[in-house]
C-alpha cells in the first residue's frame, strides 16, 4: 500500500554531518595587518623644477592636511608637466595607497619602475609598494614575488 500523498518519505540519514567547510573549499588564511610587509614611501632627492617643485609642495601639504584628492590632483598636475618623471609616478602611487586605491597605486609603480631606468633604489621601493598594494588585495603570492623583485635591486 502507498503512503498517503501528504506524507513525504524520509530522507537518507547522512553519513557525515554537512558543515560550511565540508561545502566550501578551504581558503588560505590571510595574515594579520601585523604581519603585513612593512612599507615606508622614500622622499626623493632629485631636483625638481621650479614648478614641479611648487607643485609637490603643495601636494605635501594638502595630504598632511589629510586632503589627499586635491595632493593626488597637484601631482597628475606635474605628470602632465613632465610625463617622464618615474618620481612623481611614485609619489602618486604613495598617495592611492593611502586612498585605499591598491590596483592604481600598484599600476603607478610598476609604470615608475619602467621609468627609473637606472635609479635601483627608486626601482627597489616601487617594487616593495607593489607587494604592499598586492597584499592589501590579497595576492599573497603576488607579494612575495613584488619583494623578491625588490631584494634584486
């Protein structure tokens, strides 16, 4: 004889119980802000232009004032003056890591990088923001491979 219609049959007891990790694969843990790669922006010591001295001045000041939009606009001002210039690229990458911008902070460096050409310590603290901004995204990996680049210059 059937079961009556309104009663469903019973489901198969599971053999193991379901949990969250059982359904998801593992990720790795990322680490804490600790245990993040330290990162300390360099100040250069190339001379600047007049205007681009006045320029980056400006921009100090307004993000020591915390105004980090109108510093971020003071340097696209001077690359658009000297669009060569690898240090204001990175001073520009400095100011979009401090605007929780990672990808275009990471972007900028790698761009100052390629226009450092000789300068191996500029080079070198472009590659360590790199690895910074990678591991604020959670490229860990990515990082580790931003700070071998560095240690080779």
């Amino acid at each position: 004889m059937a079961p009556p219609a309104d009663v469903l049959p019973e489901e198969p007891t599971p053999t193991e119980p379901a949990t969250l990790e059982a359904l998801e694969p593992s990720l790795p843990t990322p680490p804490a802000a600790s245990e993040l790669t330290p990162f300390h922006p360099i100040e250069s010591t190339v001379p600047l232009s007049p205007v681009i001295g006045a320029l980056v001045s400006a921009a100090n000041q307004n993000s020591k004032a915390g105004d980090l939009d109108s510093a971020a606009a003071s340097i696209e001002r001077a690359i658009r003056i000297e669009p060569r210039n690898a240090t204001l690229f990175y001073k520009l990458a400095v100011l979009r890591l401090q605007q929780s911008k990672p990808r275009l902070a990471e972007d900028l460096a790698k761009k100052s990088a390629l226009l450092a050409s000789t300068n191996s310590t500029l080079k070198r603290h472009c590659w360590l923001l790199i690895a910074h901004a990678r591991e604020i995204q959670q490229d860990f990996s990515g990082a580790k491979e931003a700070r071998a680049k560095a240690d080779s210059f």
